[in-house]
C-alpha cells in the first residue's frame, strides 16, 4: 500500500508550464488578422470572470492559423501532411493550442461533425 507524501516535508522546485514559442509569422500577426479570423470562425473569447469579452491581444498568445506555425513534433507534422483532408487547425485548435501549451487554462466549446 502506498502512503501519502508529507509534502510539508519536501522541497519542490517550481515549475512553470510554459512550453510555447510563437513562430515569428505568428507573432507578426496583426490584431486586424486576428479579429478576423475570431469572426469568421466565431471565436469569442471571456475574461476569467465569465463577463468581459476581450478583443485585446495583451493576455493571450496569438493562434496558430497553419499547422506549420504550431509548435508540433516532427512526427505529428508528417501525419499531418500524410492526409489531404487535414488542411489547417480548426478554429479551437488553433486558439488552444498557443492557450494551452503557454499554461492557461480554457475551457472550449465547438462544434463537432
């Protein structure tokens, strides 16, 4: 049987889960581009609070709008490129993944097929 740690007895390091690098076509984007993405996919985006829209880019990393500005593995990418269907993120994928692997947290919804 295992027993508990007594974490008030260990020192752990911190730890900051921030793995992502936007790629420099990512961070040149402009607001302009991005709104309009946000538009035409219907993105909306909410404050912590669950009230405030934001429309500023400040607190959150720009998507990801080509699988190639993603931060992928090798081995993803090739799948990736292996089926033709696959021809860019969807629109949850290319705002989370920047959200996600920069340690926000999200919770998205979208629809499904």
């Amino acid at each position: 049987r295992l027993r508990a740690p007594n974490w008030s007895s260990m020192r752990l390091e911190p730890f900051e889960k921030n793995f992502y690098v936007a790629a420099p076509v990512v961070a040149a984007r402009s607001d302009h581009e991005i709104t309009a993405f946000f538009r035409e996919h219907q993105v909306t985006l909410h404050a912590n609070n669950g009230m405030q829209e934001l429309y500023t880019f400040q607190n959150i990393p720009k998507p990801c709008l080509y699988f190639e500005e993603a931060p992928l593995p090798h081995e993803i990418m090739q799948i990736l490129r292996s089926h033709s269907e696959f021809k860019r993120p969807t629109p949850i994928q290319a705002v989370g993944w920047p959200i996600a692997l920069s340690g926000g947290d999200m919770v998205g919804i979208a629809q499904t097929g």
